[in-house]
C-alpha cells in the first residue's frame, strides 16, 4: 500500500493521514518506516500500541494514535 504523506492545508490528507507531515517533520523518520514498525510489532491492541510507540519511540500521543489507527483501518489479507 502506497501512502501519500503530502497532504497539507490545501486539499491534502484527511483522517489519521493529515497528521503525517508533520510526524515526519517532528521526527525526522519518513512515515512509512513507522508503519512498517507497527505492522511488524507483534501488538494488536490499538492502546497497546499507542503506548509502546510512546514508551519506546518517544512519540507524542497524538501521532503515534495516528499512525496505529492508520495501520489499523488497512485491510488484512494479504
């Protein structure tokens, strides 16, 4: 799955995406390297997950909810 994470002010991102600049200003990681952490951690739980970014990647709440409620919408199948 591609991610766009160019949407700004301006027709850009809506939903956890629109948070994505600026995860990737603040930490300097690009944002699908923290979706692949999240798809490869062995966690489910949208909260379990939310804190483990907090606790061990120092993510703010509000970004790491973003990117795990992201991960959790993608359809599984693969």
């Amino acid at each position: 799955m591609s991610t766009n994470t160019t949407g700004g002010s301006t027709g850009g991102a809506k939903g956890p995406a629109s948070y994505f600049p600026a995860i990737e200003k603040k930490y300097g990681r690009p944002v699908e390297e923290w979706l692949e952490l999240i798809r490869a951690s062995p966690l489910t739980k949208h909260m379990e997950l939310v804190a483990w970014l907090k606790t061990d990647h120092a993510l703010g709440h509000g970004h790491a909810n973003a990117l795990v409620a992201y991960v959790l919408k993608e359809p599984r199948g693969e």
